[in-house]
C-alpha cells in the first residue's frame, strides 16, 4: 500500500493538472486563489479514503486539516444565525475543533475497518458530491471544479494502492497478491455501511441534480 506521503504528492499532482486543464479550457472562469484552492482540495480528496486507516499518522493529519476547513466553509451559513463577534469565533471553532477530533474521528475508528467502504469508488464520488456543497456558496464553477478535484484525488489514491498492491516478477509481470482489488471497489464485506454508503450517495446525488437544474425543484 501507497505510504501517505505518497499519496499527497498523488493528490498534489492531480490537483495540478485540473486546474491546469481549468485555465486552459475555461479560462478566466476561475480566479489565481481559486485554482489554488482545487489544486489543494485534490489533496484533501487523495488522503480521504485513509480515514479508515489503522495507523495514528493519517488520520490525525487528516483530522486537523478536516477540523480547519469544514468549520471554515460552514462559517458562511453560521453567519446568518449569530454575529461573528470574537467570542462566537473562539467557541464556534473550539467545539467544532474537538467535534471532528474527539467524537467524530472515535466514531469512524469504532465502525470502519481498513480498506473498507471508504476504499471503494462510491465513498469517493460521495465526498466529490459533498464538496461541491461546501463550495457551492462560491458559485457553480468553483463547486463543480473542487467536486471534480476531490473525486479525481480520491481515484488516484484507490489506484496507487491497487498498482502498489501488485507485485512485479523480475521487475515487469505484475503478479496479483492478498490484497489485490481491496482498494479499487464498489463495495465492502460489511453489507451495514455498504448501504449506509450507497444511500448517502444517493440521497446527495438526488440533490445534486437538482441543484444542477438537471431535475425539476418541485
């Protein structure tokens, strides 16, 4: 399997080509900070899918940085219930801080195994699709390009561990093993948060389309 140092240069490099294929493809559309943004949030997507991981390293990386951007992007619709005087500031991000830390991050570790359902294809198109909500407040193209940059960031994670779970005779046959395809799936062995997974993917998706304009609102 793919160390997670590994993986955010995966992320990294993805996130560098989407936003270089949004300058030459749309350009304009996006400004320098924005695609500075999907070029990160690649990185994000490409050490999501270590949230089950059984080593303390990740997760707590990815904790951290969970930790700082969700509240941030929700900081916008919290605005609209309280002033954003200093003292809600300090409370606000204390408890979200300790919320995704100590409550949802002992909940995962209790109900995930590794490579589980979070190393398949629909957790990664679940957090592209969820993404793109957090974004969407900046507009349709930001939320779309960071969807995209998270969901590609995911998929490269998936098929780093798969090439890496390959072993390679004298150098050029690649030789299946154990863990072959325990990465790059659709579903898992535990059949609770395969549909626990599937239905959140659904629900989203449904949406998603809508917000896309793609369905009828009514």
């Amino acid at each position: 399997m793919s160390d997670f140092k590994a993986h955010v240069w995966g992320g990294l490099v993805t996130g560098a080509c989407i936003s270089g294929a949004q300058i030459v493809f749309f350009p304009g559309v996006l400004d320098d900070v924005q695609l500075a943004a999907v070029c990160l949030m690649a990185i994000v997507g490409g050490v999501l899918p270590d949230l089950d991981s059984d080593t303390g390293r990740p997760l707590t990386i990815l904790f951290g940085l969970l930790s700082l951007i969700v509240p941030t992007l929700a900081l916008k619709f919290m605005g609209r219930y309280n002033a954003l005087t200093p003292e809600f500031l300090i409370c606000y991000f204390a408890l979200a801080y300790f919320f995704i830390n100590f409550v949802i991050c002992r909940m995962i570790k209790r109900l995930t195994v590794h490579r589980g359902i979070m190393h398949s294809i629909p957790f990664v198109l679940l957090c592209g699709i969820g993404f793109f909500f957090l974004f969407l407040p900046s507009g349709r193209p930001m939320a779309l390009a960071t969807g995209v940059s998270v969901f590609a960031g995911g998929i490269v994670h998936l098929l780093m561990d798969e090439i890496h779970s390959l072993s390679w005779s004298s150098g050029v046959l690649p030789r299946i093993s154990k863990s072959t395809g325990t990465a790059f799936k659709f579903r898992s062995s535990s059949a609770f948060s395969t549909v626990f997974i599937y239905g959140g993917l659904l629900a989203s998706g449904f949406y998603l389309l809508k917000s896309m304009g793609i369905m009828p609102l009514h």
